[in-house]
C-alpha cells in the first residue's frame, strides 16, 4: 500500500519560515520525482516545486528563491523548506509521487500565513 504522509504545516506570521516534510513508503522512492503542489480556497491546484530521481529542482516563479525542495532517499522523505513567508502562500498543501504514468498524492498539510 502506497502512503504519502505529509507533515510540518501550521500558522506563521509573515516573513517567517517553515519546513514541510512528506514521508513515503511502498514505492521505491529514490525513482520517483517529487512535487509539491498547493491550493488555495477557491482557486486551483499549483505546482509550487519539484524534484527529479536525479535531484533536479524546479519552482515555480512565485516562490523562487524563498522555497527549496530537497530529498533525502535513505529516508524515502521529500521537504519543502519555505522562508520568507507571505500571506499568498496560505493553502493546503500536497505532496506527489509521480513516475511514467503512476501518480500518487498525500491527503495534505496546511499552512497559513497570517498576522
């Protein structure tokens, strides 16, 4: 059975930093590329970051150069660091496994930027 579990959201005040983790297991990770994508109310699903088997990064141009996501395969875990916080950046989000046509989703953390 295949689980993304992901964790490390929560409320911040803008301008500060937080660190989501999204731990897999029943794939072999290291194959894998990794997203994280988020989604505020009422508007749709974005990619925010991504990260190939080969460790590869891409961002997307809202979030370049504050957020950096990284992998660590010995513990089949992929992290979103995410510094400089704003307000915009307030949404669920959610971690993908995706490889050839085999897609996988965890149920989502929160983050809220707010004073």
């Amino acid at each position: 059975q295949v689980q993304l579990v992901e964790s490390g959201g929560g409320l911040v005040q803008p301008g500060g930093s937080l660190r989501l983790s999204c731990a897999a297991s029943g794939i072999i990770f290291s194959a894998y590329a990794m997203r994280w994508y988020r989604q505020a109310p009422g508007k749709e699903r974005e990619l925010v970051a991504a990260i190939t088997s080969g460790g590869i990064t891409n961002y997307a141009d809202s979030v370049k150069g504050r957020f950096t996501i990284s992998r660590d395969n010995a513990k089949n875990t992929v992290y979103l660091q995410m510094n400089s916080l704003k307000p915009e950046d307030t949404a669920n989000y959610y971690c993908n496994a995706k490889r050839i046509i085999t897609d996988y989703w965890g149920q989502g953390t929160q983050v809220t930027v707010s004073s």
